[in-house]
C-alpha cells in the first residue's frame, strides 16, 4: 500500500487488508474485506474495528490483542469471528502490524477467511503430494528409462558377441577348406561344423523374428488338440544332443493320465525347449535336469527342474523380461541374448497359460513351471496323415545370388530332382514358358522384378497356372507370407532352408497338399 490512495492490488488483493488508526478506527478497507463482510467501503470505513467483534471476541481484543501490539509490534495468525453486516459469524485468521506515520500511530491488518485459508492449505498440501508423486514417477520412468537403455547396450554387444561365435569356427573352416582342399576327412569334418554353427545362426535370427511377431501381435498360432505327451517327447529329442555333450542326466516323468491341450505343436514345443537349454546352459556337467508333466486344478502343468546355478530373489521377477541377462554372469552360462525365456513368456500368454520360476537362491538350481489349459474332453487328438514319399521333379531355382542359386541347384540335384537355376525375374520367366517344370523355388528381391510380381505373370500366362511356385527369401513376417500367397504362391520357405522340409513340401506340392513353413 503506498502512502496516498490504495493501489488497485491492494483493493483488489485476494485477502482482507485494513488500516486502524490508534483510536481503533477504520480509515482504510479493500474490497476483499469489505464483501466478506457485506459492506460497502464507505461504510465499514469510520467503523471501530471492535464493533465488528462479537461480545467474546471484544474481550479478547481488550486482554489480548492490544497489550500485545503495544508490547512487540505485531500479531500472527489469531482467530476471531468477524461480524457480517447481517449478523452471522465469519471466522477469519487476522495478522497486525503496528506502524507509525507522521507521528501517528497505525495498525495494519490482513485477514484470510479461516475456510478458504483451510482450502488453499488443502489445495496447497494437494499440489504438493500431486508434485512428489509426479516427481517420484518421473525419477521411477528416468531410471526405468536409463535401465533400457543398459539392457539395449548390452543387447547390442551381446548380439555382436553371439554372432560372432558362430562366423569364427566358419571363417576358420573356410581357410582350413583352402589350405587343404583334397582332404575327404577334412570334407565330412568341416560339414558337420558348419551345419552346426549354421543351425546356431538360424536359431538366432528366429528368436529375434520371434520375439518382433509376438510384440507386435503377429504372430498367428495354428491350433489343434495335443497330446502333452508328445511335446514333451519331441522337445527331449530335440534338446538331448546338447544334454549329452554336457554329461548331464535328463529324466522325463509323464502323468499317469492322458493330457490333452489345445495349442500350436511347433511353439508349445518351442516353450519347453527353450526352457530345456535354459536349464543345460546354466547347470554343471554331471548335473541333472527334470521334466515333467502333471494335472492341477483343470490344467496342464510342465515343469523343467535343474541342479544348476540357481537365480538371486531379487532377479527372479524380472528374469522373463525381454533381453533379461543374469547379474552377474554365471561361470557355467554360456551366452545368450536374454531372449529365450521372454519367447517362454509370451508364447505361453499366447496359448492362455503363464510361467513362473522359482529357486532358493544361487548354488541351489531353479525350477520353471508352465500351466496350460487343458483341451475340453470332447476334443480329440487327430491322427497325423502319412506325408507324401518324395520323387524325382523338373525344378527351376531362381536367385540374383548366384552362390545361394548355385548352393540350392546342387543340393536340390543331389535329392535327385532335375534342376536349372536362373539369376533374374526374366531369365526366369523364359526358363519357365519354356521348360515347364513342375516347380520354381522363387527369390522375392530379384533386381529386375520381386518375386511378387513374378509370380503374378506366372499365374496370368495359360501355362503357368499348374506350376507350382515355392517362395525362398529372407522376408520371413507373417505379413510376408501373406504376400506370397496373394501373389500367387504355394508355399513359403524362409532362409535358410530346412531341406528335408523343403524335399517334402515338393513332394506335396506336386500332389496338391498345401505347405510352406
């Protein structure tokens, strides 16, 4: 407030100021004050400030409030009750400030409706609560953030790593191959290296395309009803070359009863592989691992026991998380991207089950247990269709890559089919109008025309209609394989290839049976 008029921020301020003058006389009010008490200002100006006190409270200013502005110059945060002009009571908070001016004496007053004062604190405390929660959530989101971007890294340098395990043993096969090309032992010992490290690189590149299908809802499961036992059965199979090379004892325990689950053969038996190598890659040689299959509660039970490394308390709920690692490394690990239990995890949601894991700590194994809803009664396990016996066909490989065309011709040739290959969309298609072969393994990235539109021009001629034409890319989505069959195609082979797959798709293919992977 200056020394002449009231500015309009003090007339207007949000809370009451007045002015008493050492008589107790009210010479100045702001607008604030003067509606909480329904006066105008030229009314409650030329008041006694005690008038507007009830009778307790006038006491009170006598005994009080006086004695101590005259004592110490100042008054905080006192209660009364202020007079409305209509007779009611309004509790307000009152703050004194003793002033003097031109040899007057002066008492300056401000005042906070004791309700309103009681919500602005509320809203006050609100904010402030609101502000420490979004401040806690910003620095939850800020180290959840800083953490992906760890786990990113380490995805990163692991998938370096892990690629680069299997291209060290085929570079070095390759110079083994070119210091002594002649030596047929060297021949059969370099294929089996090869096949293996291949299958390593295989399986890396399908666990990434995986894991995208699945996040991004791709992934479409093909259903049937299953017996649990033969899932059990083919993923022992196929994990029981690596359980052998590390000394370990497998033992599979199969319910008494016949179980019976409704799912995707390949991906359940993915699930219990998977969890089958976590369980060899993390236990000793000489250690043992259990599965075993149960019925709880109207549903399938697989549960893969180890002897092995065990998993810390605190590491066992995030275990299942995408490229999750355990910290430290384990001796006994061997690698990985962090990926095979997180495919576990999103496969088995697929399918309508969950997972869990549990062991009592490190040193002490670990035990992971899939549910699954078991198939309703009624439905029944079907009989698989014995495949078509393979046969000698007239094919046409067509690649811009002349190794990959070369490589598939000669091992197509050694099955015992006639094959010629072609490096272009058109080559290809004047090999087809004039050769007619029964089928044409197709590259869908040729230079002069994709594969797509290739197979369109196949089936829009009168004699290309009965050829059967087998896509083999890299392009492996779902969306891909949607694409080929549009276009024209009866089969989709994702590289590399499985060749006794392949040798069979041919050999159904030619007999009308649909395939493709």
């Amino acid at each position: 407030m200056h020394d002449g008029a009231p500015d309009e921020l003090w007339l207007r301020a949000p809370c009451g100021l007045l002015r008493a003058d050492g008589a107790g006389t009210v010479v100045r009010a702001n607008e604030t004050f003067c509606d909480w008490l329904g006066y105008r200002r030229d009314e409650l100006e030329g008041k006694r400030f005690v008038d507007l006190l009830p009778a307790g409270a006038r006491l009170f200013h006598q005994t009080h409030w006086l004695p101590l502005l005259q004592m110490q110059g100042s008054i905080a945060e006192v209660q009364f009750d202020l007079l409305h002009r209509d007779g009611r009571r309004v509790p307000m908070l009152l703050n004194a400030l003793r002033r003097e001016q031109d040899g007057e004496c002066f008492d300056d007053i401000g005042a906070m409706v004791t309700a309103d004062r009681k919500k602005y604190e509320r809203e006050l405390l609100d904010t402030r609560q609101r502000a420490r929660t979004a401040e806690a959530g910003q620095r939850q989101l800020n180290e959840e953030l800083a953490r992906e971007h760890r786990r990113k890294d380490e995805f990163i340098a692991t998938l370096a790593h892990e690629l680069r395990n299997p291209l060290a043993p085929i570079a070095n096969v390759l110079e083994v191959l070119r210091l002594r090309p002649a030596d047929a032992e060297l021949w059969h010992w370099s294929q089996d290296v090869l096949q293996r490290q291949l299958a390593q690189l295989t399986h890396l590149v399908d666990d990434l395309l995986e894991v995208s299908r699945i996040t991004q809802g791709k992934l479409v499961l093909r259903s049937e009803p299953l017996a649990l036992a033969d899932i059990l059965a083919a993923a022992a199979e196929a994990v029981l070359p690596a359980v052998t090379a590390a000394r370990q004892k497998l033992t599979i325990a199969q319910c008494a009863e016949t179980l019976t689950v409704h799912g995707d053969h390949t991906r359940l038996t993915q699930i219990v592989c998977n969890l089958l190598n976590n369980a060899s890659k993390f236990t000793p040689e000489g250690g043992s691992i259990g599965l075993a299959a149960s019925a709880r509660d109207g549903n399938a039970v697989i549960e893969v026991s180890d002897t092995g490394a065990g998993i810390p308390p605190e590491q066992l709920e995030r275990i299942f998380d995408m490229f999750s690692q355990l910290h430290p490394p384990l001796e006994r690990s061997t690698g990985g991207l962090g990926i095979g239990l997180a495919l576990v995890k999103g496969l088995t949601a697929l399918h309508g089950g969950s997972v869990s894991a549990r062991s009592a700590g490190l040193g002490h194994g670990s035990v992971f247990e899939v549910t699954l809803p078991l198939a309703q009664p009624e439905e029944a396990v079907p009989v698989p269709e014995a495949r078509v016996a393979g046969g000698k066909a007239r094919l046409l490989v067509i690649d811009d890559n002349v190794d990959a065309c070369e490589t598939l011709v000669m091992a197509l040739d050694m099955l015992g089919h006639a094959v010629q290959g072609a490096h272009t969309g058109m080559a290809g298609l004047a090999a087809l109008e004039q050769g007619r072969p029964d089928c044409a393994l197709v590259d869908i990235g040729l230079p002069d025309m994709d594969g797509y539109e290739l197979a369109r021009r196949v089936r829009a001629a009168p004699w290309g209609r009965d050829i059967v034409l087998i896509a083999v890319t890299g392009w492996g989505q779902d969306s891909d394989k949607r694409a080929a069959m549009e276009a024209g195609f009866d089969a989709h082979f994702t590289k590399p290839i499985d060749f006794t797959k392949l040798d069979g798709a041919i050999a159904e293919l030619l007999g009308s049976v649909p395939s493709g992977d």
